[in-house]
C-alpha cells in the first residue's frame, strides 16, 4: 500500500488495497463506494480522522459483501504528525460556547485540512 508515498507527514488513504478493485464509479453515480462511505458519511460524524476511515471500511465492506463484491479492503498508513495535528484540542469557539478540535468534519473539505495545517 504505497510505502513509498507514506510517512509521519504524509499520510495515504486508498479504497481498495493494491490487489483489489474499489466499486461505485460508475457514470452518473455521485459517490464510488469507499467516497460515499468515508467522506459522506463518516467523516460528519466520526470524532477523529482514523474513526472515520474505521467507519468506512466497516460501511464499504457491509455493502460489497451485501452486494457480492470480495470486499475490496480500504488502506491507511503513515501520517502519525498530521493525525496528531488534527487530533489536538483548540480553544473553544465563541460563538458553541464548547472545547472543538483542530478538524472538525461537518462537512469534510480538503480546505479545513490545508488551512489547519498553514495555520499552524
């Protein structure tokens, strides 16, 4: 699962493992599989970044096997500083009066990571 890309600072996150097909894109479909689970539905609810990609894989591999499919086994690796970035408490908002975190996925866009990440 591409070793050679992961790293502390890097981290790589795949729908399939290197020997399986992902499913779901297909013209017309809004979502694959593994899109639709991890950044539809688990990242607006998940509390951290790996709780989602753990409710993903969960979600993909009920609807291959629900489906027929071999579960196509969705990959992370690497990333432990961006994760602990993103995991780290920030002071509260003013306007939830609650502790929040550096991410927040209601909804998930590649934007509040990179903007994080700058801020930082």
């Amino acid at each position: 699962m591409c070793p050679r890309l992961a790293d502390r600072r890097t981290l790589v996150i795949t729908a399939a493992a290197a020997n399986r097909p992902s499913f779901g894109c297909e013209d017309g479909a809004t979502w694959t599989y593994f899109g639709d689970a991890f950044f539809n539905r688990a990242l607006r609810t998940a509390p951290s970044l790996e709780a989602a990609f753990d409710q993903a894989r969960r979600l993909v591999t009920a609807r291959e096997k629900r489906e027929g499919f071999e579960p196509s086994n969705p990959q992370i690796a690497g990333g432990s500083e961006l994760l602990a970035l993103l995991a780290r408490p920030k002071a509260a908002k003013a306007d939830t009066g609650r502790a929040g975190f550096a991410f927040v996925p209601k909804p998930w866009r590649v934007e509040q990571v990179a903007k994080a990440i700058k801020g930082r």
